[in-house]
C-alpha cells in the first residue's frame, strides 16, 4: 500500500503507484473541517481522484464526531473513494489540537469518531495510529477502535514524541496484529521489497510504504511481480518527466483572473521528488531543483532521455493497470 503523505501522495504519485502494482493508495490528510466549510479549493485537489482511480482511501482529520461525519458525506459524494480513514498519527501542531495524535492521549473521542463517521456512510472506516502519544498505547487503542467498528487498522510503529526519529518498532506491531481481530497494517521504514516481505511475515495484513515510494514506484512492482526493483536510468528518468507530466494534467485549470486562459500547474511541489528518481545522477539535481515548468523538467532530463531505446513511450516498464 501507498503511505498517505501529506505534500506526496496526491493524484499523481498515486497514480503512478497504482500503475505499478500498488494494492490501495492513501490520500494526503485532508481537513475535516475544511471540506465541511467548503470553498477550499486546495481540498478539493487533495480528495480528487485522477480519471478512472480505485482502490484509493481518502483520509481525514479532526476531532468533531459531527463534523467528521458530515466531511465523510462529502468525501464519499465528491471523491468517490474506496474507503475513508482516520488520521491518528499527525504530530504535527497544526494538526495536534484538532486531531491526529492527540487522539491518542483521549482514545475515547476517537471511538466515538469513528462510529459517527461509520453512521454516515456504508463505506468501510478505517484509522491510521502511532504506537502512543508518549508511550506505547497501541494494543488498547487498536482494541477499542476495533470495537468501535473500524474495519483496518494501521499502526505506524513510532510515537508521537518520536516523530520520525528512531526506528518503526515492528515487535509491536506485530502484537497489535496478533491480539485484533480487524487487519491491521503495518507502517514504518519499508524502504526495500526484501524489508516488505520480511514484515509482512509479522502477521500483519498488508505493508505500507511511504518514504520508500518516493521517486521509486517500482517498489511496488518488485513486491506484486517479482521483477527486479529499480530500473535503468533512462527509464527512471522517463518516469519521472511522466509524473511531471500527471502534475501538469492533474493541476492545469482555468485561470480565474484570465477568463479562457489555462493556468498552467507549477513543477515546484515536485523539486523534492524529481531528483529521488535519479539518486545516481546528482549532476541532473540542479536543473530540476530549479523546474518551474514541464519544459524545465523535459530539458532537465534530456541528457538521460536521449539515451532511451526508441519505441512506445507508456508508463514506464509496464505493468499498467494491473494491481497485484
Ligand atoms: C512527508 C510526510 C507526510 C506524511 N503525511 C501523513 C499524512 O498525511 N497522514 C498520515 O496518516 N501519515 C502521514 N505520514 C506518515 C506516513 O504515512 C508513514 O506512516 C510514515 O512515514 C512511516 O512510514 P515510511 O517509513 O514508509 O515513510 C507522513 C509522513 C511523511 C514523511
């Protein structure tokens, strides 16, 4: 599975790790109360799906049962997902006194969000925790969650305090797996197909991979298929001028001050990730740290491109379509 990552997994990352076998993907979180009061632009582009996406869940974050059980409404009605889950995990401040981790100081408040948000669709609901705020909790939150009619759990094996420090504690994952009768995932530096198949014999239902995933969808090819995991340069670059070119397709919209003109999609979200595709060519990082448009990526790339076999330019190495 596709971590959800807030300034990563949106519609075109995720499309490309659904192309390579990617099982179901997560969108970044989106503001409960932000889809509710409506109007956001920005959330609308974080729930949209591309055309013809499935197996996506749309995550959510808050902590007002009412709330979040009218954001499942519109999530379900606007972004026809395959499921809605509930964010537990976010320790960032922003989030924190609105949801997120917090919840895992007050578990009840998120039993009971999770039924208000089970009462408002026949969606599946499924929530993403850490291990604790401060200690590890995990056991009896993921019960009580269970109880409360969570359908998956996903347990990213890290604290709130921890942040992104140490490493994910897969021992206590696995604990969680064994003593919930739900599925539970686990999540937590995956960041090979040998470290997936190694935890995925913990007993939990599916890995996730976040960080791992970026600039490297065959991840998931490797894990569906077998084939070897990372690609030749060539390729990889093409992939990557292909995400800039989902980005342009996904964002391009009307120009609101400029009636019948297109507002073209910026590459800047995409400096971060661009160059994760071709960690062996550092001399190409520049030009594509400093991509504004899809022609600066294209030319960015072109020493690379220039050196792929000539033939059908699809999704890279494919296995389009097909989701082990
Ligand atoms: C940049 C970034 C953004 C993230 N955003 C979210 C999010 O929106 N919702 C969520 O539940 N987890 C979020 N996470 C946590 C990941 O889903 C995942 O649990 C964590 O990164 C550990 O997995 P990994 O080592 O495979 O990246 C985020 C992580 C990163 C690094």
């Amino acid at each position: 599975m596709l971590a959800p990552m807030a300034g990563y997994s949106d519609a075109p990352m995720r499309q490309l790790a659904a192309e390579q076998g990617a099982l179901w993907t997560v969108s970044e979180m989106i503001s409960a109360r932000g889809l509710v009061l409506g109007g956001e632009n920005e959330s609308l582009n974080l729930g949209r799906p591309y055309p013809g996406e499935q197996g996506r869940v749309v995550q959510l974050f808050g902590a007002d049962p009412e709330v979040l059980a009218e954001a499942v409404r519109r999530a379900e009605a606007w972004f026809s997902p395959a499921a809605i889950d509930l964010n537990m995990g976010c320790p960032v401040p922003k989030v924190r006194g609105k949801g997120g981790a917090c919840l895992l100081q007050t578990p009840e408040v998120a039993y009971d969000l999770v039924r208000a948000m089970r009462s408002a669709t026949s969606l599946d609901v499924s929530a993403k925790i850490r291990l604790g705020w401060d200690s590890d909790r995990s056991l009896e939150v993921a019960q009580g969650l269970a109880e409360a009619g969570a359908a998956v759990i996903t347990v990213h094996g890290r604290t709130s305090a921890q942040r992104y420090t140490g490493e994910a504690d897969w021992a206590a994952i696995a604990r969680v797996a064994a003593a919930v009768p739900t599925p539970v995932i686990g999540s937590g530096d995956v960041l090979s197909p040998a470290q997936a198949t190694e935890r995925r014999a913990l007993g939990v239902a599916a890995v996730m991979i976040g960080r791992g995933a970026v600039g490297n969808p065959w991840i998931f090819r490797a894990l569906a298929g077998g084939a070897p995991a990372v690609p030749d340069a060539a390729t990889r670059a093409g992939t990557a001028l292909r995400h800039a070119e989902l980005q342009d397709t996904f964002y391009t919209a009307p120009d609101r001050h400029r009636p019948g003109e297109l507002r073209r999609a910026s590459m800047r979200p995409l400096r971060k990730v661009l160059p994760k595709y071709l960690p062996d060519l550092p001399e190409l990082h520049p030009a594509l740290l400093q991509a504004e448009t899809l022609d600066d990526v294209r030319a960015a790339l072109a020493p690379v491109l220039a050196t792929r076999p000539a033939g059908p330019r699809g999704p890279a190495v494919g296995v389009a379509g097909s989701r082990a």
